[in-house]
C-alpha cells in the first residue's frame, strides 16, 4: 500500500512546527501561555517602547527649540533696529558699584554709574547705567554713550551691534529648523524614532553617571 509522505508531513507541520509563512503555533495544546512567538513578541513591544519614548523626546525638543529661537530672533531683530544711533559724551558723576567678573580677563570690568550728557541741546542725567570696558571707569572722567534720537533721555553705553543680530537669528532658525525637522521625521519614519530614542535613552544613562 503507497503512503503519501507529503501529506504525512504536512499533518506533522501543522501539529509540532511553524509553518513556512513565518506564523507561530502553540507548542502545547494544553498551555495556550507557551508560544514559539514570545520573543518575537517581547523584542517588538520593546522596539515600540523606544519609539515612542523617541517622538515623545522630539516633541519636547521641538517646544523648547522654538522658545529658544523665539528668543534669539527677537534678540536679533532688537539689535537690527536698535534705535541708540546717535553718541554723546558723558561725564561719569558717580560710580555706584564696579566688579571684575574675571581676574584673568583685564577687560571684564562691568560696573554701575551716574552720568551727565548733553544731547538735543539739553542736559541729561542716566543713573545706574551699566558700563562695562578695560578699566574702571572713575568720577569726573568721560564716557562714550548712544542714545535715542527720538528720545535722548534713554541711553546705554555699548547696543548690540547689528552683525550680532543677524548671528542671533541664524541661531533661532538653525535651533528652530533642526528641533522641529527632528520631531517631524520621528513620526514619518518608525526606524527614525527607534533610532532616535535609543539614542536619547544612551545619553541619558551618560547624564546620570
């Protein structure tokens, strides 16, 4: 009598292996719990955990990228338009308090004066105005100062240089862009964010040792 071996391990793949599909049969018909599938299944959830801890990492990235490129556009923008374009001479009446923030550094005296000046044709008096040169600057000697046209009583001894705006704001759009292109690719690309929070989670082990 011929016996038909293919069907003979067809029945036998179907009872004790997986079959060619990739699928997972229970090892055990009498325990459900028992699967050839459990490590897949643990390794994916974990994967999925990463994920998810990535976007969610992104997204705060993103938020407190756009504060921080709010700020230095802001910043950027103030000293672009900065109204101080016209100087006077001032002459320095008190010298409030003065600190050297760095002994190594002989130019980082800042210190907090009273001054006179002439601007518009009239006399003006700017108390604990913020000074910061080489030296200290002493009572009775003069001071380079800009201030308003439009308003002379409002003065600061050295504004924003326009060059330094335009850095500003090359920050907040570089620190704005990369956070927010970052968050956006975490949830177009599950590799990405599985990536990316491993990379976050590395990092944080790092932080806290």
């Amino acid at each position: 009598m011929a016996v038909n071996v293919s069907s003979l391990r067809g029945g036998w793949g179907d009872k004790n292996t997986p079959a060619s599909g990739g699928g997972c049969k229970d090892i055990s018909a009498s325990s459900s719990s028992s699967s050839l599938c459990a490590p897949a299944g643990v390794s994916s959830r974990l994967r999925k955990g990463v994920s998810v801890f990535g976007r969610i990492y992104s997204v705060v990235g993103a938020i407190i990228g756009a504060i921080i490129a709010i700020i230095c556009i802001l910043l950027g923008v103030s000293a672009l338009r900065s109204p101080y374009t016209a100087t006077a001479q001032a002459t320095v009446t008190q010298v409030t308090s003065c600190v050297q923030a760095n002994a190594t550094n002989q130019a980082a005296y800042t210190c907090v004066v009273n001054v006179s000046y002439t601007a518009a044709g009239k006399q003006h008096i700017a108390t604990d105005l913020i000074v910061t040169q080489n030296s200290p600057p002493r009572k009775g000697s003069t001071l380079t100062l800009h201030y308003n046209p439009s308003a002379p009583s409002k003065v600061v001894h050295a504004p924003l240089p326009q060059k330094q705006g335009w850095v500003l704001i090359s920050i907040g759009i570089l620190v704005g862009g990369f956070t927010t292109g970052v968050a956006v690719a975490t949830f177009k690309s599950e590799a990405f964010a599985e990536g990316y929070g491993l990379l976050e989670i590395v990092l944080t082990i790092f932080r806290l040792f």
